[in-house]
C-alpha cells in the first residue's frame, strides 16, 4: 500500500507532461526553378522562314488574281500592239486602222495610237487600214488632219489600205495618204454629204393629239423643227449653210490629196456621191493599185527606202463588260436629249446605204 501511495505521490517526468498547444510549422515554399533557356533549332528556324515565304506567296498570288479579274472584266483599258508580219524591231512599219462608223470616239482612238507612234523612232511608215462606211464630218477630218501632220512633222511616208467598205468619210481619211492601195472587193468613193432629221408632226398631232407649242426670236432660229414638215425656203436654208459647205469641204481635200493624179474638173464629176468597185475606182483614179496588206506593206518599203521592217498594229483588248453591253436589245427611252438627237440635223459623210 505504502509503495502504490508513494507511486502516486511522485510528479510526473518532463517526458510525460502535457504541453501546451501549437500551430503546426508553416510549409517552406516550392523552390523557384530558373526558366528553361529555349533553344532554336535550324529546322525550327527554316519552318518560320518557309512559312512566312507562304504568306508572302499567297498575298502577291492573290493581288494576281484580283490583277487578272480586273482585266477580264475592264479589258485593261490599254491599247495592245501586235505584231503582224516579223522583221528587225528597230524598222517597224505601223498600221493603224479606221473601222466601222467615224465619229468623235473614234477620232480620239487614232490620234491617241498615232501619238505613241510619234514617240516610237523605229517607225519607218505607216499604213492607214481603212474598213469604214464614213461617220460624222468632224470625225473624219480630224482623222484626215491627223494623218497630214504626222506626214509633214516626220516625213515618212503614208499608205492607204482599203478593205470592205471605205466609202464617203473612209475615203475622206484615205486621201491624206501618199497612196492608195485597195483590196479586190473594196468599195469605195461616196464623195457627198447627207443630212437627216425626223419630223415628229403625225405622230404628236395625228396619233397622240399632243400640240407642240415652240417660241422663237428669230425667223429662223427653228429651222428645222422636228415638230413640223420644213418648207422649201427651210431645205433651201440647209442646203446653203450646212450641205453646201460640207460638200466644197469634201471636194476640196479630195482634190489636194489626188492633186498629181485627178485635176479639179475630174474630181467634180466624181463628186456626185456614187460609189465605186476596186476596179472601177482605179480607173478613174481613186485609188493607185489593188491589191492586199503585203502589197500596201511593199508600198511603204519602196517609198522609206528599206528592205525589211516588222509591221505592227493595235488592238483593243476584249472586256468581259464590253462583251455584256455588246449583247442583247436596248430599249431607247423617248425623253428631251433623245428627241433633241432626232431633229437635230446630222451632216454626215456616210454612205446613205449603210
């Protein structure tokens, strides 16, 4: 008993007492591990370089195509030369061609074409290609006056090539060359002017029952009026101030340019509109020979003093625009500038049959 009294009696060891309460020791943080130094290898490398080489080529490959697209769909808007017969390019023989009805756009097309070739100093001669029922009087003489000053500024010679139809405003143009060189089923000639305009009277009064009222200051500030028939004193008045002068004009370039061939007195008996076969037009001297493209090409060889020569030309390149505008009818719309068009006379060196 004493010895379990004395067991109890005895203080606990360090070992065995309690101790007092502690939070748990803070975790040391993750160690902070350096970045990993990248290495670029040479087939990482040639992968960027190859793949910015794709976009490159796929940014100018598209640039091409909407290139392309555009040129389709406009035609380029620029003359294309093309060359017709080989040869040297420093001696080049250009033809440059007058085709379907003469009027200002027309006009404007030659003399541009015939600027560049005033700036190209291989140009030997020139060959005017003439397949043209006529058109519009200013049409044709800025034509006729273009082919004069490219004469007298290079002094080189200048050959007319007609094919098909070169009649009235055609041959206009063709006179202002050195020669005349016609194909074997040309027709040409037509020296006259005409002069058309409608009259729409029966059908305003007549059929619509509308009564135009038109107020002039001026005997005869209306003359010609689509409104009504003219009078006899109104055709007289046309003839005098608008026919006539024409016609004199007409006369005269064809008696300047045929000077050495045709007197006066021949042209004016020519001069009464009719139209002439290749061959019968040679033997009253319209034209200097029959023949085609390579006997106008000879032609001007002979007269520039050369053996050899690339003859070129223009073409307008084809547009997918102008090739919808081109098809299909149009319906004309009746409004002020339509009938304005209509009874306006128009002077024109045009056959009356085309």
């Amino acid at each position: 008993m004493d010895s379990e009294r004395n067991d109890q009696s005895q203080p606990p060891s360090s070992q065995e007492r309690p101790t007092a309460w502690q939070p748990p020791p803070a975790y040391a943080p993750y160690p902070v591990y350096p970045a990993p130094v990248r290495r670029r290898s040479i087939r990482r490398i040639f992968a960027g370089v190859l793949f910015g080489l794709s976009v490159l080529a796929s940014v100018i490959l598209f640039l091409l195509v909407i290139g392309a697209i555009a040129m389709v769909v406009t035609g380029g808007g620029m003359d294309q030369r093309v060359v017709l017969r080989s040869g040297p390019r420093d001696s080049k023989i250009v033809v440059l061609d007058v085709g379907g009805l003469i009027d200002g756009s027309a006009a404007e097309l030659f003399q541009r074409r015939l600027r560049a070739v005033r700036r190209d100093t291989t140009v030997k001669g020139l060959i005017v290609r003439v397949d043209s029922p006529g058109g519009t009087v200013s049409g044709s003489d800025r034509i006729y006056k273009e082919i004069l000053d490219y004469r007298r500024e290079k002094a080189l010679p200048a050959v007319a090539f007609l094919q098909g139809m070169a009649t009235s405003g055609g041959y206009y143009a063709a006179v202002a060359c050195d020669q005349i060189v016609a194909e074997p089923t040309v027709i040409t000639g037509s020296i006259g002017v005409a002069m058309v305009h409608f009259v729409f009277q029966g059908l305003l009064e007549d059929k619509l029952g509308i009564q135009p009222v038109f107020q002039t200051m001026g005997e005869k500030k209306d003359w010609p009026s689509l409104f009504r028939t003219p009078t006899q004193a109104e055709f007289a008045y046309l003839r005098e101030r608008l026919l006539e002068p024409a016609y004199r004009r007409f006369v005269s370039v064809v008696q300047e340019g045929r000077k050495e061939i045709l007197g006066p007195a021949e042209v004016e008996k020519l001069a009464d509109g009719g139209v002439f076969p290749a061959d019968l037009a040679l033997e009253v001297k319209l034209i200097d020979k029959i023949g085609y493209l390579d006997e106008a090409i000879a032609a001007v060889k002979s007269r520039a003093g050369i053996e050899r020569a690339q003859v070129v030309g223009y073409r307008r390149p084809v547009s997918f625009l102008g090739l919808l505008s081109s098809k299909g009818p149009t319906i004309p719309r009746l409004d002020r500038t339509t009938l304005f068009d209509l009874g306006t006379p128009q002077v024109m060196y045009l056959w009356s049959a085309y």
